[in-house]
C-alpha cells in the first residue's frame, strides 16, 4: 500500500470515529430518568412549575393544615409520603380536590390542577 492510501484510509479512520463519538447514545437516552424526582425528600409533598418534574419545586411538609402553593403552575408532583395528600383548587379547601396516595407521583397535571393553590398533607394513610 503507498504511502497516500495508507493517509488517506488513517484519515477516513479518524473521521468515522469522531462522527461515532459525537452521536448520541440509544442506550444513554434510553436510560433518562427525571432526576427531579430526588429533590422531593421524603415526607414531603412536591410540586413542580413543569412537566415532568422540572421548572421550580415547592416542598411541603406541614401536616394537617391547608398550605398555599406558591408556584404560578402546578404542573407535576410527587407525594413522597406514607400519607394521603389533597391537591386544592383554593387556598381555603373550597372548590375541586383531589386525593394522592402516599407515593404516587403525575408527571403533567390536567385541567384545574395545574394552577392547584393549596395542598393538606392528612395523617390517614390511603384515600
């Protein structure tokens, strides 16, 4: 093989391998997870502004109280507790309501929810 060929097939070589290198990998973004999630410590109710547990988050903790939602959008959350939680549509418990059960999460709220205001973390286990 002459010298150019060999350069050449050296650089055709190296080409390919920077193409491969700056692909994304199927099995990385196959393995995505929203990391969001590990902000919501646990025994707290967490909403998120986005989808999918991004944007803003607001933890709560309070028991047996209504607490406001400060977030201008409710639109994911997760209750990382052992106990229901009711999502409000009004910071005083009037309006629709909806009961979570300890551990479920929603990555992209619907209807009134997503400008949820206030939320009660109750000491019953289930709804």
């Amino acid at each position: 093989m002459t010298h150019s060929k060999l350069a050449t097939k050296i650089a055709a070589a190296a080409l390919f391998s920077t193409a491969l290198a700056i692909q994304p990998s199927t099995s990385h973004a196959a393995t995505v997870t929203p990391l969001a999630l590990s902000e919501c410590p646990s025994g707290y109710f967490c909403v998120w502004s986005g989808t999918n547990f991004s944007g803003s988050v607001q933890k709560i903790s309070s028991t047996n109280s209504y607490r406001p939602i400060s977030l201008t959008a409710t639109r994911s959350y997760y209750n990382h507790r052992t106990q229901r939680t009711w999502l409000h549509e009004v910071p005083d418990g009037s309006g629709s309501t909806l009961c979570i059960n300890p551990g479920a999460t929603k990555a992209s709220t619907t209807g009134w929810q997503t400008t949820a205001e206030a939320a009660y973390l109750a000491t019953i286990t289930n709804c």
